[in-house]
C-alpha cells in the first residue's frame, strides 16, 4: 500500500478535527491548508522514513503520520493505530 504521490498535489481531506480542509503540498517543501471554515495554515513538509510530517507555522511540534491506503481508494492518516485524517482524493497541483 502505497501512500499517494506527495508533490506538486492537493489533498481533500476530512480530519476527525478541527474541520475539512483542502491541503496543497509544493515540491519546495512547503504546504498550505485552507479549511471549509476559511481558516488557513501554512507550513513546511519532508518525508521521515514512511511518514508524512508537517510544522505548521504556529506550532512548535511535528506532525507525523503514516498514510495508509483504504479497500475504497481513500488514504487514510494514521497515528497510534487509529485513523486521525481521512484523504478523500488526491488532485494534482495547487487545487486550494
């Protein structure tokens, strides 16, 4: 099971918080979210081993997940086990 390619894409994802969001990974290593809400985050990205980590700007702690594919083509991110972010699609380019 192999994760979805990670550059230049644009995830559609429904995290169990804080809200659905739509996630544009550039190949600079930089990534930006914009939320159903309208809240937006930008951040850095890299791949650590088999994870997908992501620094927010206004945060001070990684976020690293593995990715996992699901029987219905979605991706799921999971940390300890259980499924913290569903990725319903992946798009190419900045599709925010």
């Amino acid at each position: 099971h192999h994760p979805p390619p990670y550059t230049p894409t644009t995830t559609i994802n429904h995290p169990l918080q804080p809200a659905p969001a739509n996630t544009y990974f550039r190949e600079d290593r930089t990534v930006h979210s914009k939320a159903a809400s309208g809240k937006e985050r930008i951040g850095k990205w890299w791949i650590d081993g088999d994870k997908r980590c992501i620094r927010w700007n206004n945060k001070n702690k990684d976020f690293c997940l593995h990715t996992e594919k699901n029987d219905d083509g979605t991706h799921s991110m999971v940390k300890n086990g259980k499924s913290v972010v569903l990725i319903k699609e992946t798009l190419d380019g900045n599709q925010l």
